[in-house]
C-alpha cells in the first residue's frame, strides 16, 4: 500500500473541500481541520485530510499526521507552538 505524501496549499483544501478559502482558514486556525502553518502560509498532508474526511475521530487525523511527520525535526516544536497558541495543554487531565 503506498503511502500519500501531497502536500496541499490553502487553496487547494478548499477546491479539493469545495469550501471558501476563508471557512477553510477559519476552521484550520481553530483546530476543526488539520493543517499546519509554515510562516504566513497553511500547508495540509493530503493523507491527514483524507483519513480526517473518513473518520468522526480527530484522533485518527492526529495520529496520522504524527506518522506523516515523525522524521521531521520541526514537528514537536510546531506541535508545541500550536498548543500555546490555543492556550491548550498536551497533558491529558
């Protein structure tokens, strides 16, 4: 099984989710839509949101993006970033 490594632009999403850009942005900013922000521009793994299409669970996309970037350096401190910036903790209560 190949595994797909696309990598979308915030327009992209919102053709591919037939959305306005501006929802897309809205919803992604909020946590509703897994994307990740790389300077001004939002980046989205085309496998992340298909699993997040198929599935209730944010945890299915979750962990699908931690598979999709495990050997990315960056990742657990933009994880890390994404978690302050929603005033969220990691640690489960």
């Amino acid at each position: 099984m190949s595994q797909n490594h696309e990598v979308l632009t915030l327009s992209e999403v919102a053709k591919y989710l037939r959305l306005p850009p501006k929802t897309v942005q809205q919803k992604v900013e909020i946590g509703e839509i897994p994307g990740q922000r790389i300077g001004q521009s939002w980046r989205f793994s085309k496998a992340v949101l298909e699993g997040w299409l198929r599935g209730p669970s944010s945890r299915f996309a979750i962990s699908k993006m931690v598979d999709e970037f495990k050997d990315d350096k960056t990742f657990v401190p933009m994880l890390e970033r994404a978690y302050q910036e929603r005033k969220r903790s990691r640690k489960s209560k």
